[in-house]
C-alpha cells in the first residue's frame, strides 16, 4: 500500500471486525477501555444522529477529538473509570464486581449525555469503507474485507511489521497504533504466537538490566531530538552547539537532511568522533578516538530481539592506540570532575548490569543464559502499566501530550498524492529498506562484502523507469531539492508505481549514496523519530539535470 497510509487500512478492517461482529466481545469488554463512559462537551454529543453526516474517512472531522472526557467517580486510579452496567441499568465503577459494562448504546447522567468508547470508535472506524481504503492506500476494494476476517479466523494470530520502521513515516506512529487496536479487538495480546512485533520473534522486557552507572537526570536540560540536529546546528536554536561528540552513531549517514547537518558543522568549536573505522562521519572530526573492536574488549552481548545474554570474551589486546568506548567515557568523566561512578573494573561494572536479571558472571563464563521463562509471553497475566490496568484504545497518554485519544488517520505531509505541486517535481515517493549485508552503516568497510553489493541499489517499477528511460542495472541519479544521490536501478514489480526503494544507512563508501541526503529534517510528532519513508524524489538516469537545475 501507499507508504504512511497503514492507519486507513487498519481502520477499515477494524470496521469489518466491528460491523461483522468479529471482535471478542468478552475480552474487550473485561480488558479494555472500550466500555468507559465518555462524552464531547458539557452535556454531551449525539454521537448516533451527528456521526451520520460525518465526512468519509481521510477527511477531517467535524469534531475534535482531544476535547473528549472520560467519566469518572472522583477517586483515582483504576477503579475511579465508570462504564455502563446493563445488569443494573445504572454507571457503576468499572472494576465492580458481577457488572456488565455495556460497550454500545448512549446514556444520560445527571443530564449529560455520555457513550462508550466503543461507540466512538465504531463511529469513526465506519467513514473507512472498502472504497475509501482503496482511494488512500491503493489496496484493492474487496481485499479489505477478505484479509481481516482471515485475521479474524486464526487464534493466535500475529501482526509482524518485519523490523521495516512502521513508524518511519510523518504520522507512523498512528501504524503501530492500528495494529494494537486489531489484535487487541481480536484478544491477540497475551498468547504464545500472537501480538504485534516487529520482527516476529523476541522482544525482552525492558528495564531488565541496570544502566553501566546509575542514572541521574538534571530535568534542566532538554535533549536534542536526532531529527533536528541539522536546524540546530545551523539556526543555533534553541541555543548555540559549540561542541559534538560522536560514538557509536553514523551522524552523516543515519540521521536525516545530511547536507543541512554538514552546513551546520561549520558552526562548531570541537567535533570530536569515536569509532572502530574512519567513518563518513569521522572525516568530518577535528579529532578522531581509534575504538577498541568487540574482539578487544570484555563486555556483554543481550540485545531486545534476543533472549540470551552472552560474554563477550576479549580475544586480543588492544592494537595500537585504541581504547573501549568506556575508557574513553571513563577519562572523560574525570576530567569533568564525576568519574567515580565510571571509574570501576570491568567485571564489577558488568555485574552491575546483570544484577536484575539473577545471572551472574560464573553462568556465563559456562556458555549464554536465558534468564527468562521460556516461553515468555508478554501481557500473558492481563495486567498493562496503564491509568486503568487495561488496554487504552482511549489513551490519556496520548491526550495529555495534545494528540488524539482515538485512532483517526492523518494524511503523510510530504507524499505525491497528497502535495500535488511538489509532485510536479517530485512525483516518486521514496522508502528506505533493510539490507541483509548490511545493518544500517555497519560493515561497509568489509571488503568481501563491498565486492557482492558495492553499490546503493534503487527499486523501481516498470511502469516508473520504462517512460525514464531506465533499465534494470544502469546508473542513476535519485533527487529532490535537499540534495542527490546515485544508485544502480533495479526494475521491478516487487515495489508498488509511484514508490521507489533505496537501502538505508548505506553510505559509508561513498556520501552520494547516503539516503538521508533526501530524507526531511522533521520528526514524527508522537515518536519523534525520522521521517525517512515521508520523501519525495525524481529519479533519472545519469545525465540527467541536478537538483538544483530543477528546484
């Protein structure tokens, strides 16, 4: 479907699930919010009579959403939520016992009128017919329909998002969102083979290790998001960077608008880069820190897409001048006058890290250890770290920061079906992709593996590179008015027309084969994370005009 569009699909299908009555019904109504009482104004909106005049969906609609209130009784916590119990034909808390919280209808109390959230979310989720998820996605009409009763059918089923940045786009986290309503709806959550993942594996449970040193946050200090360090460098807003540090990140290669963060590194005093190689971003450094490899260093190996945790026994010395990035972090604490806290042996800061998980360094000297219950099924007891101790489909999380409580699909900013004068230049829409040779910037160095992929590779569908002028395997040239690459083309009906794939991360080689050249400087507003699949291009073959001949 069309990139950042994933919201509208999800909402169609939870418009079958919901018309169809394919839903567990007991599961949402014991586990959820949906049943909370809720209501728009101060007494209240005829959701049944105003809802049918309401626009189809991708259209905006003509009330908002963040002005809804759930009911309460006045205490806190969970039992301070009141649902409708049709038992007893009154609102009742929502944990009473023996209630039955009624998910549809409309209810006066005290002269407001209130719904439940299911009635919400079924009042909106209705303006996605199959037609209309067709006119936003591209996914054809009756497709719609046939996939959410499949879902429907199968227990446990899950939704896997393929390790692919789902939230890659400029609202994407409304994605992630609609794949948490689908198996939430379905009773998906808590099941060995269901859920939502993002690589339909292992994900651990966080906060399960301790940091190398205990966390002390001075709440003055506003971090950076990564998305906007090239508009601070440049604007020098909200206040001047004089100095940047780098370790472990390839800052002109993973971060977004790297022509603008090059602009901006005329504005520092010091760059200073710590890395196992001379990186893209390490040419730039006033100084360069030579990095110990993972075959000189004792550490631990657990990551969230594995449930081992593993020593990394030191294999050699350190060659050279090299030192770990602890060390170097080590050093640099004690002359910034804190470096007790760093200042440890290795061994007693990574028993340290291990104290919470129950493993212990003579475990692992004997081999990798599984310190969790296998299988670990998250959610498996019912009980979510929410203001209810239910699944949110109204989230006070998200209503509290300024964002819609209920799932409502917003259109991508910078997409050709949406921005038609900048498709006139741009018309392609541009997606990032992962690499099986490589992770991110990772292992470009590697000569074996420079000479089986030695190049960014472009996918392009036929009906896109055949009026080009492309063919499969000529040199092109990918732009738009943030800057331009080149790339080998790939011709393809793997991709949809109108969408154009590149790896990410790749450019550690070569700076005119790094995506984020073209990817936007804005984040996305929940998440914050890069926008790299909300990007316009033109592509054409190797004499074609440059940027700037076309902006």
């Amino acid at each position: 479907i069309r990139p950042g569009t994933d919201a509208a699909l999800a909402l169609g299908m939870v418009k079958v699930l919901l018309d169809e009555e394919l839903f567990d019904a007991e599961y949402v109504r014991l586990h959820t919010n949906a049943p909370f009482l809720v209501r728009l104004g101060e007494r209240g909106y005829d959701l049944q009579e105003a809802s049918r005049s309401w626009p189809a969906g991708g259209e905006s609609l003509p009330v908002d959403l963040r002005d809804l209130r759930l009911l309460t009784n006045g205490g806190s916590g969970p039992g301070s939520f009141v649902v409708w119990d049709e038992r007893s034909g009154r609102p009742v808390a929502a944990d009473t016992p023996g209630a039955q919280a009624a998910l549809r209808g409309s209810y006066t109390i005290d002269g407001v009128r209130y719904q439940p959230v299911f009635e919400w979310m079924r009042a909106i989720a209705a303006r996605y017919t199959p037609e209309v998820v067709h006119r936003i996605t591209g996914a054809p009409a009756d497709s719609v329909a046939a996939v959410t009763r499949e879902y429907a059918s199968v227990r446990p089923a899950a939704i896997i998002q393929n390790m692919a940045g789902a939230q890659r786009t400029d609202h994407g986290t409304l994605t992630v969102i609609g794949h948490l309503y689908l198996a939430s709806l379905t009773g998906n959550v808590g099941l060995l083979g269901g859920g939502v993942n993002d690589n339909g594996g292992y994900l651990s449970e966080g906060g399960t290790v301790n940091p190398p040193v205990p966390l002390q946050r001075n709440p003055r200090i506003e971090g950076i998001p990564a998305t906007k360090l090239g508009e601070y460098l440049v604007e020098r807003k909200p206040h001047p960077i004089r100095a940047l540090h780098v370790a472990g990140t390839g800052v002109l290669t993973q971060y977004p608008n790297t022509r603008k963060i090059i602009e901006g590194l005329d504005n520092l005093d010091l760059m200073v880069v710590q890395d196992i190689f001379m990186t893209t971003t390490a040419r730039y450094a006033d100084f360069v820190l030579p990095v110990t490899t993972l075959f000189e260093t004792r550490n631990l190996l657990a990551g969230i897409r594995s449930r081992y945790i593993q020593l990394m026994e030191q294999a050699i010395e350190p060659l050279f001048e090299s030192r770990s990035d602890r060390w170097i972090m080590t050093e640099l604490a004690k002359r910034l006058g804190f470096g007790n806290d760093f200042d440890k042996p290795d061994d007693d800061l990574l028993r340290y890290v291990l104290e919470p998980t129950g493993v212990t360094l003579d475990q692992l000297e004997e081999g990798p250890v599984n310190p969790m219950p296998d299988p670990w099924i998250p959610f498996a007891d019912k009980k979510f770290n929410t203001p209810s101790g239910r699944i949110e489909f109204f989230s006070l999380y998200l209503q509290e920061r300024g964002f819609d409580p209920l799932l409502e699909y917003l259109h991508p900013v910078e997409a050709p079906w949406v921005d038609e004068r900048r498709a006139a230049r741009y018309p392609l829409q541009l997606i990032n992709r992962k690499n099986h040779n490589h992770v991110n910037s990772s292992f470009h160095h590697h000569d074996f593996l420079t000479e089986i992929w030695a190049s960014q590779v472009l996918q392009i569908h036929p009906d896109d590179a055949k009026p080009r002028g492309i063919e499969d395997g000529g040199r092109i040239r990918v732009f738009n008015d943030r800057g331009e690459i080149e790339a080998m083309a790939q011709v393809t009906r793997g991709i949809m027309a109108g969408v154009v794939s590149v790896t990410t991360g790749w450019g550690a080689v070569n700076e005119k084969q790094t995506a984020s050249i073209l990817s936007p400087d804005k984040y996305e507003p929940i998440s914050l994370g890069h926008t790299l699949n909300s990007s316009m291009v033109e592509v054409a073959g190797g004499g074609a005009a440059s940027p700037g001949d076309t902006a």
